[in-house]
C-alpha cells in the first residue's frame, strides 16, 4: 500500500514540477505493481495537472509551467494508455478538438486536451489551422460526442460559427454538443453563434464537457 502511494505522489508531484524523465520511469513501475493505470492518471497525473491549472489561473504559475506539465503528462500516458484500454471499453465521451482556420495557436488547446485525458475522454486532435469541414468529418468519422474550438484572435472567431453551419449541413448538429473557447470569446458570443456552451479555462472546459454529456445530448 505504502509503495502505490509512494507511485501515485510521485507521478503528481513529476507533472507539477514538469519531470518527463522521471515520470516514465514512475508510471513503469507503478504498471509492474499492478496499480491500474485508470488510477494512476485519476489519483496522480490529474491531481498534478489541477494542481498546476489552478496555480496558473491565480497567476502564480505562468504558460512555461503549464506546458512542462502537459509534456510531463503525455509522457506519462504514453506509457499508460495501452493498459488502460485492458481495464475500460468504454470511455465518457469522445471528443473533437482542433484550433480553427487561421489560428495556429496551440497552447491553451494542448492543456485542454491534456486535462480531458486524464479525466479519461477519447479525444481526437485536429490541431491548428483547422478548416470548419474537417470538423465535421471527423465528427462523423469517429461518432464523436462532443466538437471543441478554440481561437485566439478576433479575426479568426467567425469560424467557430462556420463550424456550427457546417455540422448542421453535415446532418449531424442534434447529436453532439459544441463547446468553444479562447480569450476573445465568452458566453454571449457561444450562444449568439449557437455553440452549447463555452470554457474559460482548462479546468472549466472539462467540467463543461462533464456538464454537457450528462443532459444526455450525443451518441
């Protein structure tokens, strides 16, 4: 027992201190303890990463933090996801997430991502410059549950409201949910583009898809 707590502080405290080498090596021997790797991403790289999003929200950590964490935590998942499929067959939600046309910003969505992971969300990245299209593509392709956006100019915004035409072109609006974000965004703008709901942060784009899936709209 001491020695899974040992593994699961350690795969925490290596995702807030940003720690790739070491996390693999952690997240191996917590696998050859048998600790389920469910556990070792809800109960250490989660906690780590909440730890991290929080601090960066009240301004005590900054973007290097974020982004030595995140690559922490992938690393970390690399070496989990394959035994993570042999201990769940069905995950809360499969989501769609890409940066829209015009925009290669990619910090923000990389975080999003990293925390919707580890909240254990099949997530599929579009990544940057994405054309509306290649949202609804993907929507279908995967039966997706839920499409994110992010953007982080003004002049790129409108085409979160293309995605929106586009997935009610492509026959399939009513079965997802929509979720976007980024800094000149807010909730008046989601609603008055017909987006579902809008994140202003990481933690708040999982707890929104959460919200989101639980009202029972999607596949």
């Amino acid at each position: 027992m001491r020695e899974k707590e040992t593994v699961l502080a350690r795969l925490r405290d290596d995702v807030i201190n940003g720690i790739s080498d070491d996390i693999i090596a952690v997240a191996k021997e917590g696998i050859a303890l048998g600790i389920p790797a469910s556990e070792m991403i809800q109960q250490g790289l989660r906690k780590g990463m909440t730890f991290v999003s929080e601090k960066y929200d009240r301004k005590e950590y900054f973007i290097p933090h974020l982004l030595l964490a995140a690559d922490a935590m992938k690393a970390a998942l690399e070496v989990l996801k394959p035994y993570l499929k042999t201990v769940r067959t069905k995950t809360p939600g499969k989501i769609i997430i890409g940066t829209v046309k015009g925009d290669i910003h990619n910090i923000g969505k990389e975080i999003v991502i990293a925390m919707l992971i580890t909240a254990g969300y099949e997530v599929f990245d579009l990544g940057i410059d994405v054309e509306p299209k290649k949202f609804v593509e993907k929507a279908k392709e995967v039966n997706a549950d839920v499409v994110g956006s992010s953007t982080f100019m003004t002049t790129t915004m409108g085409y979160q409201k293309e995605i929106e035409r586009e997935l009610e072109k492509g026959g399939i609006r009513d079965k997802l949910t929509t979720i976007i974000g980024g800094p000149p965004t807010s909730p008046s703008y989601a609603k008055n583009i017909g987006a579902d709901d809008w994140a202003e942060n990481a933690l708040g784009a999982v707890e929104k898809v959460k919200e989101l899936l639980e009202k029972g709209k999607g596949s």
